[in-house]
C-alpha cells in the first residue's frame, strides 16, 4: 500500500486488498489500516527513514488473527510504501524457542539446585519451591510413607516450604496411590479439584481449578509424588505442561532417591564407626587407663591404628591390645576390626600371649586379606599399690615405662607381626609399676611424624623419650594429651599417619584430708 503525507491511501496491490478489503485508493489509511499501521505512517513520513535504515524492532501487529510485520519505503515524492510480511509462523517458532529454553534454564537451575544437597529434607523443600513458583499456585512434594504417615512438604506461590506428617490413605486421592507406586501418572482432566482432601489443600488457598499429580521416579524405585495446584481462575494445565512437569520430576525424584540412599548409607555407616571406634578408657580393676586416637586424615573417624582394653574377670589381669594394621582409611579399618574380634574371641587364652598371636596369625593368613598388622599386648594386674604387667611386642615399637624419678625404660619385647608369615615368635617380658609410674603403648605414627623448624624432621624416639621423661608423675590422661599436642605441633597441619597411644598407670597412693571439716584439704602418702 502506498499513502501519501496526509495519509490518504494512493494506491494497494491484489495482496493488499484481499487482507484489507476497505483499503481503496482515496481513503484515510486511519479508517482503512490497523491502529498500529497508521499511527506509525505520520512519523515515518516526517523523518523519512525506511526499513533499509531502521534501527528498532520491525513494527509489528495482528490484522485477521494473524500477525504481520510493516516495512515502511519512503519514495522520492514523499509518499510512503508499505510492505506487510505475514510473520505469524516465524513468530510461533519464536514463541516456542523462547519457551524452551525458559525450560531448559529452568530444568538446568532446578537440578543445580538439587544436586548442591544429600539432606533428602531440603530436596523436598526445593522440589515443592520450585515447582510452586514456576509450574503452579503450590506445589506439594510428598514422601512414601512411613510408619502409616506421609511425609508432605507443601509450599504456596512466594512462600516457603512446610513440612507435615499426614495419617491418610493416598488411594483415596485420584492418582496419588499410583504416583507413589512408581504407575504412570493420570492424565489432570480425569481428577476432579472437588475431590481434593482438605490436607492436600494448602491453608487460604482458595478453590482449586486443576490438578497434576504425577511420580517422582527413583533409583528402582519409587522416590514419592510431586502435586501441583491451580486455582480455579487460573488456567487448566495444557498437554504439555503436564510433560514438562514430569521432567521436572524426574530430576527431582533422581536428587530425593540420591539423598535417601545417601541417608541409609550413613546410618550404616555410623552403626559400624561406632563398633570401629576406640573405646573411651577410665580406671579399670584399680588400674588407671588413658588412650587416644589420631586418624591420618581429618574427615575420616577410623584407620589402620587401634587399641581396646577388655576388664580383668575375677583373679585375672586386665587384657590390653594396641596396634597398627598396614595401610590407612576404611580398607585398613576393615581388617582392624576383624583383628579385634578375633582377639576378643581369643580372650580365655589371655594369659598366653604366644598362643594369641598363633591364633590370630593363622586367621589373618587364612583370610583373603593381604595385609598384616604390629600389635602390642599387655596383661595388667593390680597387686597391693602396684600394677603387674606382661608386655609381648608382634613386631611393633616398644612398650616405654615411665618411672617415678623420669626415668623412660623401653619394654624387654620383641616379635614379628602378624598375617605376612605362617610362623610367629615373640617374646613377653614382665614389669612391675610402682604408684605414680606408667607404661605408654604406641603407634609408629607418632614417632614417624615428618615436621618441625624445616617440615621434613622425623618426631623420634629420643624426643618421645624426652617428652615422656617431663611426664613423670602426670596422671595417664594427662600423658596422652601431652603426646598428642606435641605430635599435633610438630606436624603443624601436614599429611600424617595414623596416630594411637595408651598409657597404663599404677595409681597414685595419696589421698586428701580435710580439718574440722572446714579448711583446705592436703595431700598426704
């Protein structure tokens, strides 16, 4: 079409008048163009810039429920041609890409955000978040029962999540029983909002227009259901955002199975740690016992090192074990625990400590274990004020006795380890402790500690010796928390080994007195 500066249409093709039948020459293009064709000819006839110029977006409109873009040409007399180009298809295709990749950064963040967490809570709170402010009014993410009730986190359009506990039967929501089976969903047009319990709409809500439920598919199995809401002046769910919808759940119910396997897996995990972890040690048939444990890496709670003291039974001495598996982390923890089983097992042969280390040698030999282990036993025994011991080293640094006066002695023991050869020998030697003094069983990841001034100086034996002979006198907790600071210091942070000590003690024989029962009490022998 072509309209001259008044707009007065000149002049229009066959195209033209079949897509504006009123448009004939001599009418003003306002009566006879849409509202946004005419309003744009006044000023591109003014500044005479045409579609070879134009900078903006194409001027664009629906005329006849289609869409059409207009390019103006301003002629050598000052007229205006107008080219409309029916965009309605290129336009759809647009629409549609746009769309999709809003979906696709969508889905992109949506599984960002689930992955970033192993807590199956928080996976729930943001599967019912996202999914509320993005694909309805609210949004309920609900669990598989447990113990006949159902875990239900629900969240409204800019709120946050809230989580509940439900005593209901999900078959008696259409399609929720199914969903948390793992069946394909049902279709939203087959689930009447009428229908909808009173626990599965949201407080205020208001009434409910349409409904999706569909699974939340697992590893296996079924990981829960995910319900979306509409009100009732909202839209009804299309066929297709009900699919979008089920690839949302899809990755959500892919981060909630993670996180519940996740779940079981550390339950498991924490179950056998605390069978695995050294035991706390106190005074034991009046014998005091002190221990303590440095796995070689921060995170992990158990290693290659351990130590267990069993309670003397009647005319018996308490059994005492440390020692130190080859290797480090849950591989070597594995054997350390079958180590003090057997020897736990082994504990009516207590006093032949030959015998123990046969034994537990051939059930090492005999497994499908390839590693071995040093260890140390000890017998200890309370007589009169002083504590008897019997020492027997399989191989591993040598038991050190702190006496009154500061002098360190080491343990007259010596013995190959366990699980490497079929043979064993060992020699077991006897010590008596006086009150006050001590016995310090050790891992060689105290004295194989690499630090100091220039980070790659072993800690040693003298300097342990040394550190020992300023304990005299200390109680036994004190002796090891003594050790592991200087240890902790001299590694200052850097890779280490496993780390365990236990100190046996005789007790000290002074006990307090007091005056009337008012002054200050002193110790006396």
């Amino acid at each position: 079409m072509v309209a001259d500066i008044d707009g007065t249409l000149l002049q229009r093709n066959d195209a033209a008048a079949g897509l504006l039948p009123e448009a004939t020459p001599g009418r003003p293009l306002a009566e006879v163009a849409p509202a946004w064709l005419a309003a744009k000819h006044r000023t591109v006839q003014l500044t005479g810039r045409n579609s070879a110029t134009e900078t903006d977006a194409p001027l664009s409109g629906m005329i006849g429920g289609r869409r059409f873009e207009a390019h103006p040409s301003v002629r050598d007399d000052g007229t205006v041609a107008w080219w409309l180009v029916d965009d309605t298809d290129h336009q759809l295709v647009r629409d549609a890409l746009h769309m999709e990749r809003e979906r696709t950064a969508f889905l992109a963040k949506a599984s960002s955000a689930l992955l970033s967490t192993l807590n199956l809570g928080r996976c729930m709170d943001v599967t019912s978040q996202m999914a509320a402010e993005s694909l309805a009014d609210a949004a309920l993410a609900i669990a598989p029962s447990r113990a006949h009730r159902l875990p239900v986190v629900t969240c409204v359009r800019g709120g946050v999540p809230e989580l509940s506990h439900q005593s209901v039967d999900p078959d008696e929501v259409p399609g929720l029983g199914e969903a948390l089976r793992g069946f394909p969903p049902v279709p939203s047009r087959w689930i009447d909002p009428l229908t909808a319990p009173q626990w599965l709409v949201p407080e205020s809500f208001g009434p409910v227009g349409s409904i999706v439920i569909t699974p939340l598919p697992g590893h296996g199995v079924p990981a829960g259901a995910l319900v979306l809401l509409r009100k009732e002046k909202s839209d009804s769910f299309s066929d297709e955002e009900e699919v979008f919808a089920r690839l949302f759940a899809t990755r959500a119910g892919a981060a909630m199975s993670a996180a519940r396997l996740y779940a079981e897996q550390t339950a498991i995990t924490d179950v056998l740690m605390r069978e695995l972890m050294p035991p706390s040690l106190h005074q034991i048939s009046g014998v005091d016992f002190a221990g303590g444990y440095r796995p070689s890496a921060d995170h992990e709670r158990i290693g290659g090192d351990f130590y267990d003291v069993h309670p003397a039974t009647e005319g018996d001495a308490s059994f005492v074990s440390l020692g130190d598996v080859c290797g480090k982390g849950l591989e070597a923890a594995v054997l350390t625990g079958k180590i003090r089983s057997t020897l736990h097992a082994l504990l009516p042969l207590a006093d032949d400590h030959q015998r123990m280390l046969s034994l537990l040698n051939t059930s090492l030999l005999n497994s499908h274990h390839t590693r071995f282990a040093t260890l140390v036993l000890a017998s200890a025994a309370r007589r009169g004020n002083e504590v008897d011991l019997k020492l027997t080293s399989a191989g591993h640094p040598t038991p050190l006795i702190i006496r009154a006066d500061g002098t360190v002695e080491e343990a007259d023991t010596r013995g190959t380890l366990v699980g490497a050869i079929p043979d064993v020998s060992a020699r077991t030697t006897a010590v008596t402790l006086e009150p006050g003094e001590c016995c310090v069983l050790y891992t060689d990841g105290i004295t194989e500690a690499k630090g100091g001034p220039m980070g790659n100086v072993l800690f040693g034996d003298e300097r342990l010796k040394r550190a020992l002979s300023a304990c005299a006198g200390m109680p036994a907790e004190g002796i090891v928390e003594h050790v592991q600071m200087l240890a902790a210091q001299w590694l200052s942070n850097r890779y280490h080994d496993d780390m365990a000590i236990v100190v046996i003690a005789a007790p000290r024989t002074h006990h307090l007195s007091a005056v009337n029962g008012h002054t200050r009490g002193r110790f006396t022998g």
